[in-house]
C-alpha cells in the first residue's frame, strides 16, 4: 500500500496481509523496517485512541514521531490542507496521518503530494484503520468471516466505522445486518428497526456511537428512548448466542448504546479492540513506509 485512505482501496488479499503482519506484532515480531522514517499525526478532530496508537504504533515499528498540533498550526491562520501537507512534506515526513471533519478531505491531496497519507477518520466517509482493527478483533475470535452475522446498530449515516466496516465485512463474506433508527438510515438499505429477528442470531454486535457533536438527534430523540429501543440492555445480552460478542469503536455513551455494567463484560471485546489497534496500526504504518522506500 502507498496510501491508506478509504478501504475501498484496499483488496482482500492486502486485508489479510494486514491482519497477518498485526498477529505477527502481537507474537512480538520485531519491525522490518531499516531506514529512519518521519511521521507526523494531524488531528483536525478530537481524538483519544487513533492518534495514540498511532502514535504509539509508529515509535514501536522505529518510526520518528515529529509533533504536530492541529490547534496551534498555521491552519488556524487559513492555511489549507493541501499546503499544510505539502509543507511537512518538504520538511521531511515520510508519511501524515490525518483526521479532519471533511468527507473525502484526501480527495485535495491526491496531486502534488508526495508524502504518504494515512487517513484516520474523514467527517462521516471512512475509518480504515478502525475497520481493519475491527476486522482483526473479529478474524481472532472466529477464525473467519465468511456466513459470521454482524449487527451494525446505531447511526449508520454519520458513522464511518459503519461504512468502511460494512463494505469490507461484506465483501470478506460476513452476513451484515443495519439495526438503527429509520432517521438514522442514511444509504443503507433494508435496515431493522427492532432487535427481534437479529439478538440471537448475531455473531457479532457491533454498537455505534451516538454522534451529538455532529447534530445526530432527531426530532423526539432521548437517550433513554434509545437505549430502551436500540440499546444494549443487561436483558438483550442474556439472550445473545452463547459465544456471540460485543464490539463498540469508542468512545462509548455509557447508558445509551449500551448498558454500563456491559462495558467489560466476558463478552465484550471493546478494550480488546483498543489494544488490537496498536498491532494492526503497526501493520499498517510498516507496510507503507516499506513500500515508500523499498
Ligand atoms: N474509535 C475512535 O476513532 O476513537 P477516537 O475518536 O478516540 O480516536
């Protein structure tokens, strides 16, 4: 991979290289990478898991991490994106990740840029690096994706975990099925809007967040109202299948999409994920600086 910036771009075969290389790291495989890369992290949106573990992945594959602080750079004087990234580019990075509240906000780098790009989050479009540590949390318990149901529950049409997740899980064989809110739909089709047909036949349950900083409420929302519809309740976990598990990206709405005595239950694979992010940003972050320089 040169750059990672929808999963769309990504075949299966290079998924299951990933997936490979981030259970190599958990074993404790050492980086292959030989050169001194430059790393920097741009995070335009808050963030407390995808930049520190990226972060944390970069030092750990031998990368060299140059702060960067969205807050206090010259965007705040009007500076765009594309020249912030051409900027840090002829400083000397490597590669940029970068989170920002615009869809497809990779879209402005694709020419004239030379430096890598690794999106961490772009507005409501994609999470690859999510979508790829989802994937592996998944692959580890399973073994497999093909016939695994997966429920996506909550607000699919501001989620980019929701869609990079369920395009790959789709396309690696995974049944998914939508649980949400009509109002919540966005582009997907055929949703559920009741758990009955799905609890005891999901593999997988994978709640969202409920984005209240991206004005998600609809008229007559409540987060008791949600939680008693579409939240996971201490009565819906009992009924899940036996070996069936729970999975959330984070931060979670403790009490809305789920109960918050769930948050570690023996089901739960919520901080499980975390750590599996560090891995597969590993994975990542080696694979395209390796690419990069040969
Ligand atoms: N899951 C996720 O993207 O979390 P952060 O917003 O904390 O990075």
């Amino acid at each position: 991979m040169k750059n990672l910036r929808s999963i769309e771009e990504v075949s299966n075969e290079e998924i299951y290289t990933i997936l490979k290389r981030a259970g190599e790291f958990e074993e404790g495989a050492p980086s292959q990478l030989e050169k001194d890369y430059l790393v920097a992290n741009l995070f335009f949106e808050p963030s407390t898991r995808t930049k520190t573990s990226f972060e944390t992945a970069e030092r750990k594959v031998g990368a060299t991490v140059i702060p960067f602080e969205a807050g206090f750079s010259s965007t705040l004087k009007g500076e765009t994106l594309y020249d912030t990234v051409k900027t840090l580019e002829m400083i000397g990075m490597d590669a940029v990740v970068i989170r920002h509240k615009t869809d497809a906000y990779y879209d402005e780098l694709l020419e004239g840029i030379n430096v890598a790009v690794i999106n961490a989050g772009d507005g409501a479009g994609q999470h690859p690096s999510q979508c790829l540590l989802d994937l592996f949390t998944i692959f580890k318990e399973f073994g497999k994706f093909e016939g695994v149901n997966v429920t996506i529950v909550g607000d699919v049409s501001h989620s980019r975990v929701a869609k990079s997740d369920a395009e790959a899980l789709t396309r690696l064989g995974a049944n998914v099925r939508i649980l949400c809110p009509s109002e919540w739909q966005g582009d997907f089709e055929n949703t559920y809007q009741d758990w009955e047909e799905l609890l005891e036949t999901s593999d997988v349950v994978m709640l969202l967040r409920v984005q209240h900083e991206r004005d998600a409420a609809f008229e007559g929302f409540t987060k008791e109202g949600y939680h008693e519809q579409f939240g996971l309740t201490v009565e819906r976990e009992r009924r899940m299948k036996k070996d069936a598990i729970i999975m959330h990206p984070a931060p979670i709405n403790r009490g809305v999409e789920i109960d918050s005595s769930l948050v570690e239950c023996e089901r739960s694979r919520i901080f499980n994920q975390v750590r599996n992010g560090v891995f597969i940003r590993m994975a990542i972050v080696e694979s395209i600086l390796k690419e990069r320089k040969g």
